[in-house]
C-alpha cells in the first residue's frame, strides 16, 4: 500500500497517471494504456461486453459508523469484482478492463494507487489470469466515482442468456449469498469494527472485497446450462429477473436456503436481525444464479436452492411470496 500523501490537485493527470499505470501490471492488450484507445485482440469473433458504475455514498463509503475506512485498494477490488462477474454469468472467460475514474482535488494520491493495486490483485487473486486494466479515462468531480467496462471472451460456446429456464429445471447457486449483506449491516451498525470478532471482520471483508467464483460460469456453460445471471441485487429480485427474462415461475426451497445462515447467525445475533432476510435479499456476494435440466449433475461449485415451474413470472419461497425483495438502486 502506498503511503503518498499529496493529493492529486498537487500533480497534473499525466503524473497521476504515471504512478497508475506501473502499478496495474501486464495487460495483454494490442494496444494498451496510453493511446487515445486499446486495441484487445477478439480470437472467438465475439466480444462480451459489460459496464459497472461505483458512486462515493451510494455504492462505497470511505467511512463507516464503527470506525472501519474504506481504502482505494476495496473499492479497486470491488470494481473488479463486479464486472468480471457479469462476464462469469455469460459463461465467459474476462479479458479486458477499461476504467474511468473521477476524482475531487483533495484526494490523496496514495489512495488512488491503493486503488490501482487493488484492481491488479483482483484480477489475479480471483483467477481473472487473461484479464488486465487497458486504458481508461480521468476527471474531476464532487465525489469519487469509478466506472470500468470489461469484455470477455466466449471461447467457441454460445452465450448463456437469463432467458432459458424451463419449467422442472433444478435452481442452483454458485457462491454464498448473504455473506456481502451482513457484511454490510456489520459496517453500518457495529459499534466497534475493531472489537469484532475474526469470523464477523470476515464477512465485513467480503463486503468491502467480494470473490465472484469465476470458474463456475465457464463450467456451468460446458455443463449445459439453461439460463444463468449474476446475483448483485439478491437472491429473490434477481431470481425474479431470471423468471421473467423465461415466462416462468421460481420457487426456492427454505430447507436448502438454511444451508447458507449458518455462517451468518452469530452476525445476526450481535445486530438482532433474521439471517435469512440477508440470504433472499442480500446482494453483492456477486455469486451465479442458474437453472439446469433436470437430469443434469450440477457443475463442482452449484447447490440446487429450487425448481422452475410453469405458470406467470414470480418466486416464491416454499410456495409463498417473501416478504424480502432485494436491492433497486432507485428504491433501496
């Protein structure tokens, strides 16, 4: 972590950019950073495309309530994060990164590279091996905003779209959800980050710093999957997405969802919360939702959660309608 304590007021762009770019490692790209654009080579003749925004305030905070700050490494970890797994849940392999970042003159410099190294270390520690940062752009705003654009490459295998669920399809899950979401009501609502326990910092640290499986895309994909998104909103609203992009039903299991509060009770504990609200509506684990026949052997990482049904697009939970829905950026 770099201890540079100007603020990027003190240099001009192109010195910002000259520590930024050391620090972002290999990019693999044609024609990477430092030319008007990149040029990445597109073996499949396809290109995955995807686009993520995190706003100061609304998607990050640089301080929480029990004293935790947030660092430029998280948010450069989580931006990384949640674009590779749009590319995951097309059953793709990433292999680009393009990052646009605007910044207020008081930021400190050293936080900007924090940022920088934390995209590289996400990318290699998440197994993103063909994907590095290309280019991207730098602006001055009222607030810390950081926009990336990924692309993927499909490797032969044709899209797997949220469109393909069939009625007696099994549900199933890749990744842990909820884990992101007590995260979050730890950082908001603990009074002290730094007396909470290890197992409790761990699941505010994968808040801050989400592992996407990314192997479970391209398997799910081999696999024959159906249909497969992204979880970033929760469990039930993007089951719900997943439903209508298919003109079915959903239902989810509660015997199969208490798998997953185990973990999460002592959270829930300290906060007087129910587990299982963060496991239905929860978002951000950036974990796979998918559906896959029912004959088929789930890929090494999914864990049936439910079955697709005929009838008009919904979910519910063991038949009835939950009463959690999830994330709506424009709702809350």
């Amino acid at each position: 972590m770099s201890d540079d304590r100007r603020t990027v007021a003190e240099l001009d762009e192109r010195g910002l950019l000259e520590l930024i770019f050391p620090r972002l490692g290999p990019d693999g790209a044609l024609v990477g950073p430092g030319d008007d654009a990149a040029v990445v080579a597109a073996p499949d003749g396809r290109t995955v495309l995807s686009i993520d925004t995190l706003v100061q305030d609304q998607d990050f905070r640089l301080d929480w309530a029990g004293g935790y700050r947030s660092s430029g490494f998280d948010v450069g970890w989580k931006c990384a994060a949640q674009n590779v797994s749009d590319i995951n849940a097309m059953g793709a392999v990433p292999t680009s990164l393009v990052v646009s970042l605007t910044l207020p003159g008081t930021t400190p410099v050293g936080w900007v590279e924090e940022l920088a190294d934390g995209l590289r270390a996400a990318l290699q520690e998440l197994g993103a091996d063909r994907c590095g940062v290309v280019g991207g752009d730098l602006g001055k705003g009222p607030v810390i905003v950081v926009t990336a654009a990924v692309t993927g490459d499909l490797e032969g295998r044709a899209p797997v779209l949220r469109s393909g669920a069939r009625p007696g399809d099994i549900v199933a899950v890749a990744g842990t959800p909820g884990r992101a979401a007590a995260g979050l009501a730890l950082l908001e609502k603990a009074p002290d980050y730094a007396a909470l326990p290890p197992a409790l910092r761990r699941l505010t640290g994968l808040q801050s710093r989400p592992v996407p499986p990314l192997a479970a895309g391209p398997l799910a994909a081999r696999a024959g999957v159906h249909a497969m998104m992204d979880i970033s909103d929760g469990l039930v609203r993007d089951a719900g997405r997943l439903a209508r992009a298919g003109g079915v039903a959903l239902d989810l299991d509660g015997a199969l969802l208490r798998d997953f509060e185990a973990e999460l009770r002592p959270a829930a504990e300290l906060l007087c919360a129910d587990p299982r609200n963060w496991v239905l509506g929860g978002g951000e684990d950036h974990g796979l939702l998918a559906a896959f026949g029912p004959e088929s052997e789930l890929p090494e990482g999914f864990h049936a959660v439910g079955s697709v049904q005929a009838g008009a697009p919904a979910v519910t939970v063991d038949g009835a309608v939950p009463e959690v829905l999830g994330w709506d950026h424009f709702r809350g």
